[in-house]
C-alpha cells in the first residue's frame, strides 16, 4: 500500500471539495433553470352554460384554456350571486336564488407548479322559470248533452311565485279550434251528443312565460231523462183521465215508462208516458213515475192529480 505525504493529502482533500461544489452548483443551476422555463397556464375563454339559467337548475363552466409545457390544467372556480360569494367547483345548482339575479363565476388556472392569472366570467341573469299545471278540477263532474255551463278549475305553481292567468283551447272531436279560449265554456249551442268527445289544452301564464299544455278528454256521457216543463199538477175529469207526461230524453233515448205509486184505476203506457184510466178519489193525490233510458238511468217524477172544481149548485 502506497503512503501519502501530508502535502499529497492536502491536495487530495482540496480536490474533493471543489469537486462537490461544482456538483452542488450544477444541480442548483438545473433546478432553477427549470422553474424559468415553467410556463404559467392561460384561460382564453370562460362562459357559464346555459346562457339563461332558471330557478332550481343546474349550471356549469365552459373553459378554454392553453398551457404552453403541456401540462394538464385544473380550475379553481367561485361562484357569485349579485357579488356574493355562493359556492365553488365546475358546476352549481342555483337553489336560493331569485329571477333577475346577476350570476358569474371567477376562474383560476393551475398547472400544479403555479397558477395562472383568475378570470371572470361574463354575468348571466336568472331567468324566468315557466308555471306548471299540477291538476284540475271539472265542474261539472260529468259533462252530458244537456249540460248548460262547464267550468275548468286548475291548480298550478310557479317556481318564481308568480300570479297565474289561466286560458284554454277547446276542440270537438279532434275538431278546429272553438273560438272561446276562456276556461269557462257554454254548451248551449255547440250541439253535443252522447259519446262526443270534448278536448282542453289549459295553459298557465305567469306574465311572461306559458306553461306545457294539459289536456284532458271529457266524454259526452249519457244524459238520464229529464223533465221538459215544470209540471205542478195534472187535472182530470171525474171519470177519465188521458194525460202525456212531460218527460223527455235529452239523448234521444227511447224511454219504459212505469208507475211507481199511484191508485187502483191508473196506468200508463210504457212507451209513450200516457197516464190514462179513471179513479175514485175526489181529493187531490200524489202519482209516482219512472222513467228509464236504453243505458239505465232514470228520473223518479212526482205529479199531483187534482179534480175538477164541481161548482156549488146551491148558490
């Protein structure tokens, strides 16, 4: 083994330790030439979608953004209602907001060395959100040919707490559109019959929006016999009696007409509703009729029989 003489050694150990220093300011040198070389990442666009945001929806970034060493790039995002701070992250669901609120959101880049500069997105305002219909009411409840008056009662929300108007289209079977829009509807003259089918598409309108139509079929149901005229009493002679019941079928039905109560001595003919016979009785009396259509309803008609006034001839 070779010996060194102190001045061998010296030289040596002064060669180590400028040797580690270099070593120590190349590495120095490396890691700062890379952190000037890192190139921060850029946002060149950032929109908020939709454009026209409503109450209770869901609302997101569209971001365009370059990072020139490639490098793949996360946001961090604020979101703001009238400039107040209300949440963070890609998306947001605007649940306490109201219509005409001014909503943007500020966007910083990141490549995970440094961020970027934040950039601001253009505001949108919350727009008004549409009524709903949620469920009607019909008055009446079953619609027949004789029907006078129809009336539409609906129940709908608004997610603005809007007031609500309410117009309707009426259609005959399938047909053009009747020229009355209101939700209340005469039948008079529109000539319905059993089996018909009348259509509603009822809208609701907040001021500015219409709601999704809903539309409700109501068929024309069998009417049950119905009295023609008011009918206080029946006057008979004192030995006959001939009389043709007031009593009609809207539909058109044929009708069995039957005696429900009456005295001994009366009958009726169960097609055409005359009431005929002769009876004993010298006071007035109750009769009691049904009538009864092809489909089986029926109306139940009480008359009064009244005699003849005998004059007094002792006068």
């Amino acid at each position: 083994m070779r010996e060194y003489n102190s001045e061998e050694l010296d030289v040596k150990l002064m060669f180590t330790v400028l040797l580690t220093f270099i070593c120590i300011l190349a590495s120095c040198g490396a890691d700062e030439q890379r952190t000037t070389q890192n190139t921060v990442p850029v946002i060149t666009r950032a929109e908020i979608l939709p454009t026209y945001p409503q109450r209770g929806s869901r609302i997101n970034l569209r971001i365009r953004a370059s990072d020139d060493d490639g490098e793949r790039i996360s946001y961090a995002v604020n979101w703001f209602c009238n400039d107040r701070i209300i949440g963070s992250g890609l998306e947001f669901y605007l649940s306490d907001v109201e219509k005409g609120d001014r909503i943007y959101a500020e966007v910083t880049p990141s490549d995970g060395h440094q961020s970027g500069t934040t950039v601001r997105t253009t505001t949108v305002i919350v727009a008004n959100s549409p009524p709903k219909i949620i469920g009607v009411k019909l008055e009446p409840e079953a619609i027949v040919s004789s029907t006078g008056e129809m009336r539409i009662i609906a129940e709908g929300v608004d997610p603005d707490a809007d007031s609500l108007s309410y117009f309707c289209y009426w259609r005959i079977n399938d047909g053009n559109r009747l020229p009355d829009s209101s939700t209340t509807l005469r039948l008079h003259d529109l000539g319905l019959e059993k089996g018909m089918t009348l259509t509603s598409e009822l809208y609701a309108h907040d001021g500015d929006t219409v709601s999704s139509p809903y539309v409700l079929e109501i068929e024309i149901t069998n009417s049950p016999p119905m009295l023609s005229a008011e009918q206080e009493s029946i006057p008979y002679s004192p030995d006959s009696i001939v009389y043709a019941l007031p009593i009609i079928d809207p539909d058109e039905d044929n009708l069995l007409y039957e005696l429900i109560e009456a005295p001994p001595g009366l009958r009726i003919d169960q097609t055409f509703g005359i009431l005929h016979g002769s009876v004993t009785e010298t006071e007035p009396f109750e009769i009691l009729v049904r009538a009864t259509d092809t489909e089986g309803a029926f109306l139940n008609a009480r008359f009064t029989v009244v005699p003849p006034v005998i004059p007094d001839k002792t006068q």
